[in-house]
RNA sequence: GGGCUGAUAGCUCAGCGGGCUUCAGAGCACACGCUUGAUAAGCGUGAGGUCGGCGGUUCGAAUCCUCCUCGGCCCA
C-alpha cells in the first residue's frame, strides 16, 4: 500500500474574504458611514456633470410620523431607477422633497396644546406657525435619517420643503399667476361649518353621533301646460331648514316615476283626494303610508329620463319664493328612501352645489356664520336654522306645500371640538376656472394624450378625472401653510391685479417666509398709491394640493434644472392628486405638462392581499425589515415585485426575498473566489475562448439589452428576476458547475482556464454593476472585496459597455438545444444513482444519441455533462466508469496509475503538479 | 353606487393578437438522493395548479364576452 498524497494543496479553490454571510443589519451602517465619509454623493455628481441629464421629480411626502412601507417602496424603486440612470451615464441629480403644511400637523400641534393644557385659538397665529414649522423639521430630519438607512442615496442637505421661504414665496408666485392670467375667482361654495364655532370644519374636525332630525314631505307643483302640469312633484328632506335655499330638484334618469292619483286620505292626512303627485315607482307604498293616502292609483309611469325639462314652484311661491326649481338629472338619486325625487339647496349640500353650478344656477348665501338666516332671506329672516323646522314647516302647510311630517334618528356630522351639529353653508372660497378663456382642462387633456404612462392604464385614469372634475377650489380657513395673498377692492368686490403688489408680496415671502403676511401691514403690499382701507385682505390659506402641484416650479425649474421633468414616480392614489394638481398648475401657467412620462405603483397589502391596519395586526414595517434582515433585502423585494400591481408583503415574502439574496450573494461569493489572483495578463481575447464561453458573453449581452431596454421604458419589471435566474440557472447550475475542473485543476496558465476567468471578470463587473442599483450595499461590499481601495465605489462605476459581437443569437439557440440534451443525461444519471450504480457523475461515462454528436465532440460532452467520459451510440446510457479515480480531479480514467512519479493521478493533473513538486523538493 | 384595476402551483412571477414551441411554465420553499474542493454552501430528481366561480362565443379558451364572488386605489 502506498500513501496517496493529499493534493489539496495543489488545486486552485476559491479564496475570499467576502462572507458568505450577509449580516446586513451590522453590515450596511458601516457602510453608510464610509460613504458619508468619502463624500459618496458629492463625488457621484461631480462625476456625472456635463452629462446628459436624467430628471425624476420628487412628489414630496407629508412630514408626519415615521415612514411606512409604502413610502420604503416609492423611495427604493426611484432609487433604484436613478441609480440605474446614472450607472447608464446619465446625469441624474436627487432632489428629496416634503410637503410640510396642512391640517395634520395643525391638529398635531393643537393635541400637544390640549396636553399642556394651551387654548389653541388665544395663541397668537405667529407663534401657531412657528410651532408647526418646528414640528414639520422634527420629522423631516427623522425621516431623512429612514430613507438613508433604507440606502436611498441622494441631495439630503439640499432637500427642498414647501415652507422654506423660497417655497412659500414661489408658490404665492404660482397663485398669483393663476389672480394676473385672470382664472382665479372667488365664488361660493358649500363648506362644513360650525355654527357654535363659527369655523369651516375639514372632514377630519367632524365626528358622527346619533341626532334626531324633523323630516318633511312637501309638494313642488309642475309648471308649464304638459300632461304633469298641476301634478306635484313630492321630495322628502332631513334638513327642513334648508328648504328656503331650494332651487332645483333632482332625479334619477334610471328610475321609474310613478305619477299617482290620489283616491282617498286618512284622517288627518295632508294629502288631497283628486291630486296628482309624481313619486318614484319603487316608494309609493312608502310615501302613502307616511302621507296617510288611504287609496289610491298609478296614473302613468314615466322614464327617469322623461322627467327632462320639467319645471316647478317653490312651495312657497308668491311669498318671496317665485324662483322656478327645475328638474335635473343625477346619478346619485337612489330609491333607498324618500321619494326619488331629491330637493336641491346648492348652498347646503356639495352635491347639491356641484349640481346646481353644472346647470348654472346660482349659490344663494341665505344662512350667516352663526347659523341665522340671511337678511334678505323671505319670511324667517334673522331666525337660527336648528331652530327653524317648526316654522319652514308651518309655512309651508298654510301655503298649501307640505304632505306630511315626521322625525327622524339618524347619524349627524359634529363638531369634532364643540360637539355641537354642523351645517353645510355657503361660504366664499377662491377657485381656479377649469373652463374659462384660459382652457386648462382642455390644455390638460391635450398634455395627458402627449404624455408616456407606465403602465399605460394611468392615462384613462387621469384623463377621466380631469374631465370630469369641477373648478379647482383652493382655499381653505386654517393658519398653517401659505396664504393666498390677494387683496379684494371692497368697492367692487374684485381681486386686486397689480404685478407690482404681487412682486412686493413674493419679495417678502423670499425674505421672511409667508409669516410677512400676517406680521406686515397691508400697505407694505399694496404701496404708497393704494389706500389699505379700500381693500379686504384675504386670510386664507391655499389648499396644500396647490403646494405640491408647484414644486415643479421651485424645485425643479427655479434651481436651473431640465423643465419638464423625464418622470414623475408615486403610487396610483396621485393620479388625483399630485400628478392631476401638477399638471394642472403646470398648464394654468405653463401651457404644458411638467412631466413627460409618469410611472405609477401600487399599493402595499399584507400576505393575504388585505390592506395594513394596526387593528388587523399585519403591519410590516420598513425599520424592523432593516433591523432583521437589512435594508437590501427589501430593495430585493422591491424589484421582484410587478410594482405596476399592488403588492404583498409579510413574513414568508420577506423570508423568501432572504433566500433570493443568499443565491445571488454567493454567486458573488463564488466569482471573488475563483477570481482570487486574476492578472490582466491573463486575459484572452474573445475570438481565442472556447464557446462556453462565448455563450456567457452572449448571455451577458442579452441581459444588458434587457436592462437598456428598462432605462429607456421604465419598465422594471421582471429584469431583476431574470437577473436572479441567470445567477441561478445559468451560472450555478450549468456554468460554475461545469468550469470548476478547469477552474480547480487545469494548470494556471492553460487556456481553458484563462478563458474562463476572462469570463469571471467581465461576470463580475456586470453583476456588480447591475445590482448596485438594487442591491446598494451588497454590491459595494463584493466591488471592494475584489478592488479593495480607501475611497473607491462601484457607485462610481458605469454599466460595463458590452461589444456589439458578444450578442451570437445562433449560438444562444444551439446552447440552448446542448442544455436539454443536458438535461437527459442528468436524469439518466439520477437514474443510475438511484440503482447505486454511481454516486457522484463523475464515477459515470455517458453513451449520448448519435444526433448530439452535431452539437459537441465526445470531450466536449464529458465536459459539460461533468462525467468522466462520454461516447455515441443508438440510445442514451449510463455506465459506471472504468479506470481509477484521479485523486487530484476525482475524474474516473483508465490512464490513471500510469503516470510516473503520479500514480494517483491523470495526465493532465500529473502535468499540473509535476512542476509544483519539483518546487516542494528544492524548497526542502 | 361610479371610474380604474386585479384574481395562474405554498410564495413571487411568465404565459393572455385562442389551437402549433406551454391547458400549463420558471425561480424560491418542500421531499428524496448525490457531493463534502462555493460546505450554516453546491448539484440532481421529484411531488405541487379543475389557470377565483357559473355560463356563453368557437371545431377548440388560462387566453374573447356576460354575470357573480373576493381584493385594491380614487370618488360618491
């Protein structure tokens, strides 16, 4: 017996420093300091300037609390495609943005006054502000520091917020744009107001208790001379206070109208035997019975539609009340209740006013800020409209109006504050005329056909909405965000227009904030001409959608960037919001759209589909995602998403993202191994690789044409799998598996083995490349494993250009074909392994179909199979292989034993070592 | 109730100008085996789906149509 030397030592094994584990949660912190360190960002823009530019515009976010995972999922995916831009050598600057006004943060303000026991409304409305302004910092540097641990790289110090001075006089600009080019107008419009308060209320002020109501039903007689002449059209109201505001009536087009004659009453009933009253079909036993109509018959059934044209009284009429009240179409007109027939009061109720301003009828302003009716108002002048339902209704029984009455419990908005019930009221409110000369919808719709949506659903969407959407109302009562400064001249009731007024209050807003309005005269603005008694100053506020629709304008245009932006990226809920108040804004000034093209996503749901609430207890968080698994296998998770749909995540996803990663991180793992000591000398040329590897190289090419392919449509879907599949399948499976003899055994200098770390290099320079963007910090760790440098990043590198000639289509194809023949000796071999006939497939020779020899040569399939021989014949077979087992590449060959000196080796591995011992000798 | 959108193996996704290369694919997870020179790794094989449900168009549908169920965004 002889001892077989251990030639461990003598194969070529992977040797790397980079682990196999990720320990992401230690490991990227540390790696944000040294980016911060070597000043990363600075460097990447310096890198980049003079390029062509590549310009996503922020939509900034609510500085309100921590971030969620939808905010982790916008953020990462425009990190991910501006990372990808810049990789591609496009000059791609990051302006993070926040949206730092508006009514949470009041209220949030206000709760910390309740703790401290401060009466909000005896602060002054400085110190208010002052007070939001510091709350909105707090958590604009808190989420700051989240989106960075989240690897979101980026121009933080120069972030832009819209209550920076800067943001606050140009979007006072933008209003003032809007007062000059004429579209802005104040009008009246609907509010929730409180009348003990005597404050417009914002949804989120109301709060819903159980309140009983009187109800009416009361007869509006038809005009004109048709066959319903002198019928009465009956409608049904809970608010009874809100009849004097009446000015139209509504119907269902859809629903049948029963005109009802009135046979027999009950006693005590209201309604009159002989009279005609047009009902809808489906409640006429309802109203019967609440009307005491003992008998009675259906005269005729009318179409909804049909309805169309008719006019009828005020109840009231001849008492101040001579408006006619004509019948309109709404689809909102159900037959749930009352008598399908809805009373319409375009000041007390939205659809009521969205309605009535769609037929051009006219808000009358009949009920004061604390809660009285109007002067001018007929008949109950001067009274409070809680306590008017007694006399509304005995008004209208003397005139002969009313058919029944009743009360009824039901659920009634509050005052969130008072407690006390609030009323819809007209109020004046400014706007901005979708239709006027200025054809900002029509602009709008012109620009939505122009612009690229991805996907392209997104088109439709907004195009419905701002089709359909009515005049843009911008102001809102409140003390938080910046105001709209116009003044009114009190003569005429008309917004001032003077360039100059608008340049001195935009100068002020540049210097001290939008805070000047409130802390300076008046005569500051209006100048030494106007006299500040002539003019009511406007204190309120512009919407905060107003805000976010100019950042384009402060943003992006006012710092010299690219005008309009590439793409705007946010989640579908912003097709009505900041993408519909951008384009808006933008085309009301502008004449266009600020954005080319707009990628929208989904919504994040749990594992079930089901949306996140802290109820239902499947909330994941972006933070303990970072704490436990690191901040890269979220950004896995991003990409392996069809982020165009909504998308799941939750605990199994997430382990599932983990064990995506640990493939694609040893396959990194494995590259820095076998590539330990790569010289460039060792380089060969394509044209002189075996076609192995020149079918890696095609495959390269292919998923660079891919990738191309994304930057230029913004579709990322699905590269990031196939990425993760050419990894999988492609390299561990077939490639890696096959190249490690030759990798392992062949002597260092032969070619096969300077071809394939040829191949190992341009593989890890495309890989790192490509998964930076995704893998941030992964992909920097395996850069500097293989160039190690104080302050080198493959953040600084370039997608590798690929030649022309590595893309070999017939080569791919016939691959393709040596990969099924492929797959039938591995399950022969399984086979054979199943009958103990081998173990591993290197104990195996191969007996492969005559019609494969077409495809590779006899070694050439020994290769590739990784058997240890293989021949042709009538049908495919498995043998176990006859020699001995090289002990150096365990290859099973009948020359093993033969070579002197080796005889526990083959040829090619005798020839391997015969030199290394030779070495060992003379060193000893 | 309306607009838009979705429902394919346990999970993430392909396939959806109908049949022909896929009426069912891939990766991951799972089971079993191999390897022990990527080893808290690697390779192979296998088992998973009546393509949400009922019906229709067609010689033929996961793929087209109606309706229903369940989900999402935005409204009402």
């Amino acid at each position: 017996m002889t001892d077989t030397p251990d030639y461990r030592s003598t194969v070529f094994l992977p040797a790397t420093p980079f682990p196999m584990r990720g320990d992401l949660p230690k490991r990227e912190p540390d790696l944000l300091a040294r980016w911060n360190r070597i000043g990363l960002w600075d460097r990447t823009r310096a890198a980049m300037a003079g390029r062509p530019a590549f310009v996503l515009h922020d939509g900034p976010i609510y500085s309100n609390g921590h971030l969620h995972i939808g905010h982790a999922l916008n953020r990462i995916l425009k990190d991910v495609v501006m990372r990808a831009h810049r990789m591609a050598g496009e000059n791609v600057d990051y302006i993070p943005g926040w949206d730092t006004h508006g009514l949470p943060i009041e209220w949030k303000v206000e709760e910390e006054y309740r703790k401290s026991g401060r009466d909000k409304d005896a602060v002054p409305v400085l110190d208010f502000r002052d007070e939001c302004r510091r709350y909105s910092a707090h958590w604009l540097a808190v989420q700051t520091e989240e989106f960075q641990r989240l690897g979101v790289i980026g121009g933080w110090a120069g972030r832009y917020a819209t209550m920076d001075f800067g943001s606050e006089a140009a979007i006072a600009g933008e209003i003032c744009k809007f007062l000059l080019n004429g579209a802005l107008y104040r009008g009246l419009r609907p509010v929730m107001w409180s009348p003990v308060e005597k404050t417009a209320l914002a949804e989120a002020e109301i709060e819903y208790h159980d309140r009983t109501s009187d109800t009416v039903f009361a007869r509006f007689p038809v005009l004109g001379t048709g066959p319903l002449a002198g019928a009465s059209a009956v409608i049904w109201t809970t608010t009874v206070w809100t009849l004097p505001g009446n000015r139209a009536l509504a119907y269902g087009p859809e629903i049948d109208y029963a005109l009802v004659h009135v046979d027999s009453v009950a006693e005590g009933s209201l309604a009159r035997p002989g009279e005609r009253l047009l009902i809808a079909l489906a409640l006429v036993p309802q109203v019967c019975a609440a009307a005491g109509i003992a008998t009675h018959h259906v005269a005729h059934v009318y179409k909804g539609t049909e309805l169309a044209g008719l006019v009828c009284a005020h109840p009231l009429r001849g008492q101040g009340y001579d408006h006619d009240a004509p019948l309109l179409a709404a689809d909102y007109v159900t037959t749930d209740q009352g008598t399908g027939l809805v009373h319409t009061a375009p000041a007390h109720g939205e659809e009521d006013f969205l309605l009535s301003r769609a037929h051009g009828i006219e808000v009358p302003e009949a009920v004061g800020p604390d809660g009285t009716y109007a002067d001018w108002v007929p008949l109950f002048a001067g009274l409070h409209v809680f306590k008017a339902a007694a006399p509304v209704a005995a008004a209208l029984e003397a005139a002969g109006g009313l058919l029944a009455r009743g009360t009824l419990l039901h659920s009634y908005p509050h005052s969130w504050r008072s407690k006390a019930p609030v009323i819809y009221r007209a109020t004046p409110q400014w706007f901005i005329r979708m239709d006027g000369p200025e054809a900002i919808r029509a602009k709008a719709l012109e620009e939505i056909a122009r612009v690229a949506f991805v996907p392209e659903a997104g088109r439709t969407r907004l195009a419905s909405m701002v089709a359909g959407r009515p005049d843009w109302c911008i102001s809102r009562q409140r003390a938080w965000g910046v105001p709209i400064p116009v003044f009114v001249e009190r003569r005429t009731g008309e917004p001032l227009r003077d360039p100059a007024v608008v340049s001195r209050i935009t100068d002020a807003f540049e210097q001290e904030g939008a805070d000047a309005w409130y802390s300076s005269p008046p005569s500051r603005f209006l100048g030494n001409n106007r006299d500040p008694d002539a003019y009511e100053q406007v204190m309120d506020i512009v919407d905060v959608w107003f805000e976010s629709g100019s950042t384009h304008a402060f943003a992006l245009e006012a710092r010299g960037g690219p005008w309009p932006a590439d793409l705007y990226l946010e989640g579908s809920d912003q097709h009505r919001g900041w993408f519909q108040t951008s384009l808006l804004e933008a085309v009301g000034t502008r004449g266009r759209a600020p954005f080319k093209a707009v990628l929208t996503h989904g919504f994040v749901l749990d594992e079930n589909g089901r949306k996140m609430s802290k109820s239902l207890g499947n909330v994941t968080a972006p933070q303990e995602v970072t704490d436990k698994l690191g901040a890269d296998i979220l950004r896995l998770w991003v990409v392996n998403s069809d982020v165009s749909e909504d998308l799941r995540i939750g605990p199994e996803i997430l382990k599932q993202q983990a064990e995506l990663y640990r493939r694609l991180r040893n396959t990194l793992r494995w590259l820095l191994g076998s590539l330990d000591g790569f010289k460039e000398n060792e380089r060969v040329p394509e044209a002189a690789m075996p076609e192995l590897e020149r079918w890696v190289l095609h495959r390269l090419a292919e998923l660079d044409r891919r990738v191309r392919g994304a930057l230029a449509s913004h579709d990322w879907t699905g590269v990031y799998p196939e990425i993760h599949a050419f990894c999988s399948s492609d390299l561990s499976a077939f490639y890696f598996d096959v190249r490690k003899d030759a990798l392992y055994c062949d002597p260092a200098d032969s070619p096969r083995r300077r071809a394939a770390r040829t191949v190992l290099d341009h593989l890890h320079r495309c890989l790192t490349a490509w998964l930076a963007p995704v893998l941030c910090f992964t992909a920097e760790e395996a850069w500097l494993a293989r160039f190690p440098s104080e302050d080198g990043s493959v953040h600084l590198q370039q997608f590798p250009p690929i030649p022309a000639g590595w893309h070999d289509a017939a080569l791919g194809a016939r691959w393709a074909k040596i990969r099924e023949a492929r797959g039938a000796v591995t399950a022969a071999l399984e086979a054979a392994r199943l009958e103990k006939l081998i173990g591993a497939s290197l104990q195996a020779t191969v007996t492969l179909p005559q019609a494969d020899a077409k495809l590779l040569d006899a070694d050439g399939w020994a290769e590739v199979a990784i058997v240890s021989g293989a021949g042709f014949g009538d049908a495919l077979a498995v043998h176990r292989a006859p020699g001995g087992k090289c002990a150096r590449c365990w290859r099973v060959l009948t020359e093993v034993g033969q070579q002197p000196g080796h005889p526990a080796l083959c040829v090619r591995c005798a020839g391997a070592v015969g030199p290394l011992a030779c070495d060992q000798a003379a060193a000893e």
